[in-house]
C-alpha cells in the first residue's frame, strides 16, 4: 500500500496542512472521461452575473470591485453570520440543519478549516444558530468538547434520532474523540451525551439515518471504524476493519456504505449489514467499486434514487497534474475530479452517468485562469469539495461548494443530463493575513437546504455562514 500525501497552507506559510489518499489495487475506470462542462446558469433580470468564464472570479473582477459585490444567478443573500476582518478560517466543512420537537430550526456548522486558526478570531467550536428567522442567524452556543473543537470534515446530524456526533480529526490524524450531542428537545441548546475516545483515528464521518451507528474514517489510515451509538450516553466500539475512507454515507436501511477515496478507489460499496445487525463479531464484505480518469481526490458520495432508480452523488476535491488511482494534489493542477452521478441500480456494476463541473474546471482553460486571485491555492483554487441533495427521494437540485467559484446548484431531475440553474458567490470580505490566499472565496462546506422556502445553507472559509434564497423558479 502506498500513501500520497498533499500540503497546503490554511493560516500563515509556516502552518503546513497535511492530508492523505491512500491506493493499492486500481480498478477499471469509466467510460465518462474529461468532458465538457455542464450548460450554464441562465441568470434573471436582477441577478449579478459572473463576467466571463463559468465560475471564473478574475483579477480584473477584484480590481473593479465586483468581486467585493459578489456574483448571483438565480439566487438572493438571505441572511448571514460572519467574522468581519477575520484572520483565520472562520468556516468549515459542513452545515447541519435540524428541527426539533417543538418546531424550533437550528444550524450548526464547523467553524474552521483547521483548527486552531479560528482561536485568533475567538471563535473555536462548532457554533449553534437559531435559525427562526434566517435573515438574522442568532448564535445560541458553541460547542467546545474535543471532537467539536477539531471535527475536521465529521460533523454530522441524524434527523430520525435527533443527534449531533462528530470524532475529533484534522488533515492527517487525531486520536479519534467520538463527541455525541442530544438535540431533540432544544436545538438552540445542544446536551452533551458522552465524550470518548473510540473512533481510532479521525478526518471525516458518516452516521446511518437512523442515527444509531457513527463511522469514523481517515484516508491515511486503515481504521474506518463504527461506533454504536444508540444510547447516545453510552457509546460502544462494535467494529474496525482494514479500509482507508475519505468521507462515506450509508444507504437509507444502514446495510451499505459508499466509501470515498477507499483503498485507491473512486468509490468502494461495502456491504456493513452485520455492523447494523449488531451480529457478534461482524463481517463486511465488498459489492462493488469505480473509478473514473479524471479523478482526484474523491471527498464523499451519497445515495439518492431518481423515479426509482438508484444513483450516487460525488465529488473530488482540488487538482492534480496525474489523474486517476494515482492523483496527488497540485496546486493549480491540469486534472479536477469536480462533481458526478453515479449510476448503482446494479450495484455489482455501478457506472458514471454523468458529470458535475464548470468551465473552470476544464483542461483547457487552467492556464487562461491561472493567474486570478487564489487559483494557486494548493487547498483551494478552482475545484470542487462538498455536494448534497435536499432529500434522498427523487431530488430536483444537487448544490455544490466549489471553492474560488462559490455555491452552484445543479438541476438533476435527468441525472444523465445535469445543468447548472443557479450559482452564488459570496462578496469578497477584506483579510487581515492573505496567505495561503488572497481574500476571495473559499466555499467548502456541504451544503444544508430547506426546501419549503427554497433556501441552502453552507459557509465559507475566508467569512462564515451564509443563507441563499433560489430565485426565478429555478427549483
């Protein structure tokens, strides 16, 4: 087994960001090699669109204060939580949104790309917002227990039971912290369960729907790891077994699990029903895997079906100049992974069906964008890290967090045929310390939606949360 390792710089150049893909055996790739991007957003009469290339912010667009502005298509800033004139990361990787007993609507999110930048901004933890009216985000606490201090990319929430858990992780590793939260009867005041040190390792998560088993994974150690959670109180080691998983979520009944980045696949399915059966001494077992020749790092995959038929959500995150089983992160790299579809209704067999990515992300416009502000960012640029859907049953929208080009939406009622209908990038906020990018947006959070007011929540790295309205009937 071989591990490649990718740098970056999150707060000063002296503050190196460590993480790891991991590959052996190489599997077939798809038939969807680089194509073109997706068509692209047709914007309204009200909206600022961007000025040339899909996805493109340019040094001419800061120098004539558009970017300062920021881009809409489709989309009204609702409301926002931010840290003006923040120093570090002030945003992370994922946006929670939950509902509790009494109707009470509440968001959570990760303060920071790596922790502890945050601390010089005075805001460390996975900050708790009552969202009852979400033109004005009220924080209501900050959790500061060890895994909600250094989540990394595992914060997670369990609508059926009501719980936050996240394991204590960072770019490479950390001693797997598991920290549970009940937040069913107040979300605005999540109670700590319990706080142990049974994840292994941490950097990324996954939590069945049910909310009864948490799954910490690291991509630079074999020891993705579940975790019984269903006495929030009492957590129990049930299971660690020989893969390295970046991100993973878990079908709907909690029998399969969709590993990113797993053993130098794209995509490994597992077959976990004995872990979910609570079977003495557990085996899993591999269905399937899929790779594909522009891939990156792959960051997660989630399950949805569309009229029936079962698909997965990816998507890779940052470039590299050596796609496929062997990529390692470049700064500014030929190669982005981006976004795709994934075809599981044979899940023995599953295919890509399509692909999620911008004209940024093609070969051969890396050179002409070379030069824009943050583009050489090694843990940023144009690419992708985080999409989502709104509901796992026949989703109209995927929204992608893709970084330089901020939050784009994705019609994919014809997952064979996505196209972008609406895209958000956040204004521009001023920075105290420029390194390792020039202000600009760092959009890198999976997104959270609420469907019934057709907005997305997710934040951004460079300045926080952010609530986006889709306009002009789009969704």
């Amino acid at each position: 087994m071989k591990y490649h390792f990718y740098l970056g710089l999150i707060l000063v150049a002296t503050s190196s960001l460590i993480a790891c893909k991991s590959s052996n055996n190489s599997a077939p790739a798809s038939s969807v090699a680089d194509g073109p991007s997706n068509p692209r957003a047709v914007c309204g009469p009200s909206d600022r669109p961007e000025t040339g290339m899909q996805g493109r912010v340019s040094q001419a667009d800061h120098d004539a204060g558009l970017a300062t502005l920021g881009f809409t298509c489709n989309t009204e800033l609702v409301g926002s939580y931010f840290t003006p004139n923040a120093i570090g990361t002030v945003g992370g990787f994922k946006v929670e949104r939950y509902v509790d007993k009494t109707g009470r609507e509440c968001a959570y999110y990760d303060s920071t790309l790596l922790y502890p930048s945050n601390v010089l901004d005075m805001d460390a933890g996975v900050n708790v917002l009552d969202m009852s009216d979400p033109t004005s985000p009220l924080m209501t606490a900050r959790l500061v227990t060890p895994a909600m201090l250094s989540p990394h990319e595992s914060v997670v929430v369990s609508q059926q039971a009501g719980v936050l858990a996240a394991v204590m992780g960072n770019p490479a590793f950390y001693p797997g912290i598991v920290d549970v939260y009940d937040l069913s009867e107040d979300c605005r005041n999540p109670v700590l369960k319990s706080s142990a040190p049974i994840g292994v390792i941490g950097h990324e998560s996954g939590i069945t729907p049910d909310g009864k088993t948490f799954y910490s994974s690291s991509p630079g150690t074999p020891t993705l790891t579940a975790v019984d959670i269903s006495d929030p109180a009492l957590p129990k080691h049930l299971w660690t077994g020989n893969y390295t998983s970046h991100g993973l979520s878990l079908s709907d009944d909690g029998n399969r699990a969709y590993l990113a980045s797993g053993n130098g696949f794209g995509v490994l399915i597992l077959d976990v029903s004995d872990i979910q059966a609570r079977t003495a001494n557990p085996q899993v077992s591999e269905i399937a895997t899929v790779s594909w020749d522009n891939q990156t790092i792959p960051q997660n995959a989630m399950p949805f079906t569309r009229n029936g038929k079962a698909y997965l959500l990816e998507i890779d995150e940052y470039s590299s100049n050596e796609p496929g089983d062997n990529a390692s992160v470049t700064s500014h790299g030929e190669f982005v992974g981006a976004g795709r579809i994934i075809d599981i209704s044979d899940e023995t067999k599953p295919r890509v069906v399509s692909d999620l990515r911008l004209a940024v992300h093609d070969p051969a416009n890396r050179e002409a964008i070379a030069d824009d502000p943050g583009a050489f960012n090694p843990t940023g640029g144009y690419a992708g890290h985080y999409c989502s859907v709104p509901t796992r049953v026949n989703p109209d929208i995927a929204a992608c967090s893709m970084i330089l080009s901020g939050l784009r939406i994705f019609d994919i009622r014809n997952p064979e045929k996505p196209k972008e209908i609406a895209y958000f990038n956040a204004p521009v906020q001023p920075r105290v310390l420029t390194v390792p990018a020039p202000a600009s947006n760092w959009a890198m959070s999976r997104p959270a939606f609420v469907p019934e007011r057709k907005e997305i929540w997710y934040t951004d790295g460079y300045s926080g949360f952010y609530v986006v309205r889709l306009t002009n009937g789009v969704w």
